[in-house]
C-alpha cells in the first residue's frame, strides 16, 4: 500500500534535514521533500537532496561485496558472498593483529553519514575491542571547536529560530545559500524587518553576492579583523560596560592587548580597507541584537583554532548574548548530551590484546601515516563513511600509501569512490534511507529518528550490522556486541542532562523529532554561565596572537616568490564533500579555477582555458573563470572532485598540504600556495 513516511537526512550539513518520502505499492520511493512541519525544515530541501532518489536508485550503486582483481587503483574486482568476504576480513585482521600488533589495524571514517549508530556506534566498539590504532576525526571542525572551548569553555550556540529577530547579522566564513540554506529563510525575516546582513569571505559566493556588504578577506587573516575589531570597540568605549563587569574576565587586559591592532594594521594583513574596519566595529558593538554566523571556513587555515577564539570573544565584548537574536552560531551539536562514551565503549581497549588505550593518529595526516608512521606500520585499514582518497590532504602521499601491496584495505560504500578502487575488499552499504538510526544536528536543537523507508537493494548492509557480524567472527563475546540498533538507540538517551529529560525511543518513534529541553528562548549565556573555571568568559589576552600563517602571502618569502597565489577550496554548493561527485554537473563544477583578472591576464589566461596549478606536492588541471569573485592574489577552487573523473587524475588536494592548525590538529585547506601556468593546445 502507498504510504508517505519519515526520514531525516543523513548528510554532512548543519541543518539535519526531516524528510518525507512517498513510497509506493511496490515498496519504491517516488518523491522526497522537505517536512513542512518541521521548523528547520520548513516544507523545502537543498538541491542535493531534493535528487537524492537518484543515488537511491542509480545503476552504479554496489550491490554485493568485491575482492580486488586487478592492481590496486586499478578498480577491477570480483563478486564474492558474505559469509566469505567477512571470514577473509577477519582472518586478514587477525593476522595483522597477530604479525605487528593490533595497532597495524587502522580504522578511517567520518561523517559521510551523521547517523550516531552508523557513524559511531557498533564500529567504534569493535575497533576498540580490536585495539586498533584510535582515528583523530579532525578533517573538518577540530580546530573551530578548539578555539571555541577556549573562549566559552563550552560550545552552546544562538538558537538558529532566534535569527528571526536580529538587527544586525554577520556571516563570517558561512556560505548560508550554499551549505546551510536553511537558515537562509531567518536571514530573510530578519531583513523584511530591518535587518542588515553582512558577509566576510575570500570568495564572493552566492550569499555574498546578496548581502547589503561584502568583505573580501585574505585567507587565514580572520583573527586579524577581529583583533582590530576589538581594538576600536575598546578604545571608543563601545563595549557592553555592564555585561563585561559581570560576565567577563580580564577586560583591562585585552584593552592594552589590542592596542597594537589598529585598522590600518589590520587592514595591511586582511586586505580590508581601516575605514572599513571601523565602520563595521562600530555598527556591530552598537546595534542590538547583532548575531554572528561563523562557520567552518574560518578555522581550516593554520591559526583557525585562534581566528574560531577571537570571533567568538566578540558577542560577549558587546554584550551581544543579552538578546534574543544576538550571539554567535558555529555549531548546537554540544547542546546534544547524549551518552556516547556508553555508545562508543572506549573501555574496550582494556580487554584488548593492548590491555591500555590505543595510540591516536591524526587523519589530517594519513599520507604520512601510510607511508612513514612506525613501531608499529599501518599494515591494514577499514575505510567507511568517507573517501579519503578524494578528500583528504596531499594526495601523492595517499596514493603512495594506498598503492602498497602489504597494506590490506578495506572499504564499506555505496558507489565505487577513488578509495574503492584501491581496495582489497568492497562491502556495499546501505543508505540513510534503508536503515534506522538516531540524529543530532550542528545547526539546530532537534533531536530526531528514522527507520527504514525503503528496502536495502542487493546485498547491501547498514554498517551496524557489517560489524556486528565481524565481532563474532573474531569471537569478541562481550554482550554489548549482541545489542540491536534500538539498544544503542536507548544507551545514548541515557546519563540523566536535563537537556534529555523526557526523550524516549517511544516519544521519538512517535514524534519523529524532539526538541532538546532547552526552553523556547534559549539564551545559553545571557547571565554568564559560561563553561570555564570562573565561570565568565576569560579573554585572556596574553594568549591573544596572530602570525601570518607560513603558506600566505605574508608567509615564507620563498614560498610566497615561487608560489605567489593563496588557492581556497570551498565547499561546493551542489555537492556534499565528496558525496555526489559521481554527478556529471558537480563534476564540472569542481573542474573551475576562479582567478581575478590581474592575476590571469599577465599569465595569458582567459575564461575556459586550461590552466594547471602547481606546487612542491603535485599538480592539478583545471578550467579558468575569470572575474571578480575573489581578490588578487586569491584563487578558488570548490570541491571535491572525485580525482579518477579529471583527465590528469588529479583533484585540488594533490596541492594542499597536512600542515596542521594551531589547536585541534584540523587541515590547514585553506593556506595553499601554488602558481598557475596556461595549458596550450596542438593549435597554439
């Protein structure tokens, strides 16, 4: 019987999306939209997702599990039963387990699905049990939430509803149209009601292009502008007197600390004209309620951890967390107290063969882990809910690494990614609407469940039960590897935060999403309350700094002379990560260079040529666009591509490096120099 039934999406995006599905007589599903009743949601969905029954039901997805046949990269593979790919995944394991110890096993995901079971549930346990090497996931918000903590002590957020009734909003490093576009509709109501909104980002993207301001910043000088935003706020008085009295601690302190950043050196540093500075300081410190969307782009440059701290210092300067509308959003996900420790069961590791906990690699850095690390080498690695093959830093690194013949690899995916083709096992995975799981959200307070909407197709497995099955073949008999989805379900509403208080499975399974008990004005440090020792938030100035970072124009002259543009890589409007570069469009939205005008012309480049940039790591061929939508001395490139669709076989992370930020150990994406050179043809 047709049926119209709940799901949430899955994706790597702050706004967790309710879904609706009509499924058919058949059991296929024929139409997703957005929930109308949800109040993120809002009836609409991205266009990734509004498509997404094209991935569901596309002719490419894998169906049965693969063993590896041609030469690795090659992406030539056999079908193989179950029973036999998870016995030889064990008995591979086990072996290395044996040879090198369990630390040569080496686990590799993150969030190509933000389900908690099927991100970090039964595979965490297994890993652990297994004394596998522990994964440091800091490949895409480690250093903002670094720098966070440091200046709140804990990582609350402005409720995204509240955006409603901002004066005054700011998004720094957010492409809101392009990856967060549900909030785009608070945008809109604050400014029918007055509001200004402004955007500060290297690259004029689709939201610049429709604020009332735009800044284009350098990469990686955001501290910089905050620095000299305090600067003026503190030397014309324009603080929140009574909040800083009460709220704050070491005010005199940061006054004399920001004295050296005035605008017109901050100006030198971030490309953004003094007067421009100080007309935004100003507005912003006196305009309430003023809100500050930060996002993740701020913090994937050598001093993100710093440039995530100073902004986030800011609301609490001007006393901006007073008002319903002001504050600052980078994520909500630390409002979600869920029991993961009891999920993730990291004691396990004490009953490993180890008996101590596992050493930690960084996957910022898994060219070197692959191909450098030691005592023990990595000598096998599973890889699910990611491609780090497309996605990850220094791609010639990764490839070296991938392409050895003593690493066994193993790979759980719905399409067959870069990662899949050096695989020595493919185990085909369900899809976030073929299994159950539960979500939290990084860009709201709603906790929410899906079940299954559609039928797994082939052989497919939800990636609990992939490791469900290979605990048992290891004889791991702990009964928490007997728990079912709705056990773990349980464990995570478990722990007693009042912010859960009330939530069930049952009131989930009933209302399908829940929101946090939070309070509908949810005003997290209008009174102080903040989570550090003294309970205020502390400045403390004298661990305020900023450096250019080494790969900037501002940076190792060398470098900076043989190098002389700062590549970014932004996120792409239309695709997910690496998710949907399997689509012809996004493909071809990830094969542009943007280049201003004064940096293409001396070089002969015009709109459509090939052109290759380059560096000490690799190379890369793309197409140019050139125009205004950065500055001079800034090229873009949105990604990811999925590297074996390029003609060269090369994506943008052959030229970015695992240069690690200065808090968090995240990528420094963001601060990449590289020169660009025409391609001529035959006929040139």
């Amino acid at each position: 019987m047709a049926a119209t039934l709940h799901s949430v999406c899955a994706l790597d995006c702050p706004d967790a999306c309710s879904l609706l599905i009509n499924v058919d007589e058949t059991g296929r599903g024929s139409r997703l939209r957005g929930n109308p009743d949800h109040p993120i949601t809002q009836g609409f969905l991205c266009g990734k997702v509004a498509r997404y029954l094209e991935r569901e039901y596309s002719p490419d997805r894998l169906l049965y599990p693969l063993r590896r046949v041609g030469a690795k990269g090659e992406g030539r593979f056999e079908r193989l039963g179950w029973d036999s790919a998870l016995d030889l995944i064990a008995e591979r394991l086990q072996a290395v387990a044996r040879e090198f110890g369990p630390e040569a096993i080496l686990p590799y995901s993150y969030a190509g699905t933000m389900g908690l079971l099927n991100g970090s549930g039964m595979d965490r346990r297994f890993f652990h049990r297994l004394g596998a090497s522990r994964l440091d996931r800091t490949i895409c918000s480690s250093a903002g939430a670094a720098g966070l903590t440091e200046a709140l002590g804990v990582r609350y957020a402005m409720d995204t509803e509240h955006f409603r009734h901002s004066k005054l909003i700011i998004a720094w490093g957010a492409n809101i149209l392009g990856t967060n576009v549900h909030l785009w509709p608070f945008v809109v109501e604050a400014r029918r009601n007055g509001a200004k909104f402004y955007v500060i980002d290297p690259r004029q993207n689709r939201t610049g292009k429709l604020a009332d301001r735009y800044y284009a910043i350098r990469p990686g000088t955001d501290a910089a502008l905050a620095f000299a935003m305090m600067h003026v706020i503190t030397a014309e008085g324009l603080e929140d007197k009574d909040y800083v009295a009460a709220h704050t601690l070491g005010f005199a302190e940061l006054k004399e600390k920001v004295k050296e950043w005035d605008p017109r050196r901050a100006a030198e540093a971030t490309g953004i004209p003094a007067e421009d500075i100080v007309e935004l300081a100003r507005e912003y410190a006196s305009t309430r309620p003023a809100a500050i969307r930060l996002n993740y782009g701020v913090q994937r440059s050598e001093r993100g951890a710093m440039s995530a701290r100073a902004i986030a210092l800011l609301p609490a300067l001007v006393g901006a967390w007073r008002d319903m509308g002001g504050g600052l959003q980078l994520s909500t996900s630390a409002a979600f107290q869920l029991n993961r420790a009891a999920l993730e069961r990291a004691d396990l590791q004490m009953t490993s063969p180890l008996g101590r906990e596992a050493r930690l690699v960084n996957m910022s850095q898994l060219g070197d882990a692959l191909t450098k690390l030691d005592s023990p080498p990595v000598k096998a690695m599973v890889v699910y809910n990611s491609n780090p093959a497309a996605i990850a830093p220094d791609q010639n690194a990764i490839r070296k690494g991938l392409r050895r013949e003593d690493l066994f690899t193993v790979v759980l995916e719905q399409f067959q990614t870069d990662t899949a083709d050096f695989a020595d096992v493919i185990l085909p995975a369900t899809t976030f609407l073929e299994h159950s799981d539960l979500y939290y959200a990084y860009g709201h307070h709603y906790l929410q469940l899906a079940r299954p909407a559609l039928s797994a197709p082939g052989e497919t497995k939800r990636n609990t039960e992939v490791f469900r099955q290979l605990a048992a073949r290891m004889c791991f008999d702990e009964p928490c590897f007997q728990d079912s989805d709705d056990d773990m379900i349980r464990t995570l509403l478990t722990g007693g935060h009042p912010f859960l208080e009330g939530i069930t499975l049952e009131r989930l399974e009933a209302e399908h999403s829940v929101r946090l008990n939070i309070g509908e004005t949810f005003l997290p440090f209008a009174k102080g309350g903040f989570g550090t020792p003294s309970g205020k938030c502390e400045f403390r100035a004298e661990s305020l700094t900023y450096e250019a970072p080494v790969e900037s124009r501002a940076g190792d002259k060398d470098l900076a002379r043989r190098f002389p543009l700062e590549l970014i890589t932004p996120k792409n409007d239309d695709s997910m990560n690496g998710t949907f570069g399997n689509r012809p469009e996004v493909d071809a939205q990830t094969a542009v260079v943007v280049m201003h005008p004064l940096d293409a012309a001396p070089r002969g480049i015009v709109s459509g040529d090939q052109v290759r940039l380059r560096n000490d790591r690799g190379t890369c061929v793309l197409t140019a666009e050139v125009g205004e939508r950065v500055a001079v001395g800034v090229v873009s490139s949105t990604a990811v591509r999925w590297p074996k669709r390029a003609a060269d076989g090369n994506s943008v992370n052959m030229l970015t490096s695992q240069r690690l930020t200065d808090l968090g150990g995240g990528p420094a994406f963001y601060n990449c120099l590289v020169e660009a050179e025409k391609l001529l043809t035959e006929a040139q």
